[in-house]
C-alpha cells in the first residue's frame, strides 16, 4: 500500500526534470549566472508560460539582456536594482513588483540575497547583449560578473 504514492511522486518529479529550465540549472545554465538558480512553479519555459523562482545569492548580476515575452518580477525576499535601457534604475525590496515589457533591454543586480517569482507570457528565453545592444554569446555576457561600465 505505501507504494502507491510513490508513483504520483515519481511522476512529479520526472516531469518537472523534464523542463528544460531545470534541465539547464543542473547541468550549468546557460541563461544565468552560477549566482542564480531557479525552480520551475507552474508551466512549461520551455514551450510555454510559466512562473519560476529564482534565487539569487548578494552581488550577483544578470547582464544586459532581452526576453521575447514580457517578463513579471515579484520580490518575495532580499533586495536589487534593476536598470532599464533609456530609463533610471529602479531599486526593489520584498514585496515589489515590475514589469519588463518583451524586448526590453535589462539588467538586474541583487544587492542582497535575493528570491523572486518570474512570471513569463511565453516560453523563457533570454538574449544577452553588449554595451551597444548588440546580441552576444551568453559565454561572452556571463564570463564577467561586474555590472556593465555603459549601459546599451
């Protein structure tokens, strides 16, 4: 008898493994940083919406970048910047709330331990570019985790 919750776990466990969101954390993201990792809540990233948490460890940055989809943050914990191309930096504490329209150019640096729920229309991706807004390897982008001196 115990072992029949043990297939309903199984099977959880298989299919969220099969997102390639968690895929990619555990065989060395391409899309973040080692000082980020996250956690697939709901949907499907890779083919669809989907809610993510995402934990991010003090002075990591996430370098300038674009999604296709627009993109929600809710701060659960911690504290960050987030800077805009054309826009002043927006500091976010736990409890705040942005939205980052599809396409639009982004950084995002934690200035503290950092745990945020990602809301994305469509499925994630994430384009790195340099100081001109020219899209770049994420090799390129992540081998470096300083800010970017000039903004795109």
């Amino acid at each position: 008898m115990y072992k029949l919750w043990a297939v309903p776990i199984l099977v959880f466990l298989i299919a969220v493994g099969d997102h390639p969101f968690v895929r990619a954390q555990s065989s060395g993201n391409p899309a973040l940083p080692s000082c980020g990792a996250g956690d697939v809540k709901d949907g499907n990233p890779g083919t669809g919406p989907s809610v993510i948490k995402i934990k991010f460890r003090p002075g990591c940055v996430i370098p300038w970048h674009w999604h296709t989809p627009n993109e929600r943050v809710v701060m659960i914990s911690g504290s960050a910047k987030a800077e805009m191309k054309g826009m002043a930096p927006v500091m976010l504490k736990q409890g705040d709330f942005i939205v980052l329209s599809a396409k639009q150019v982004h950084q995002f640096t934690a200035t503290t331990a950092v745990e945020i729920y990602d809301f994305s229309d469509s499925p994630f991706d994430i384009h790195y570019v340099d100081a001109t807004g020219k899209e770049i390897p994420y090799q390129d982008a992540l081998r470096s985790t300083q800010p970017a001196a000039t903004k795109p």
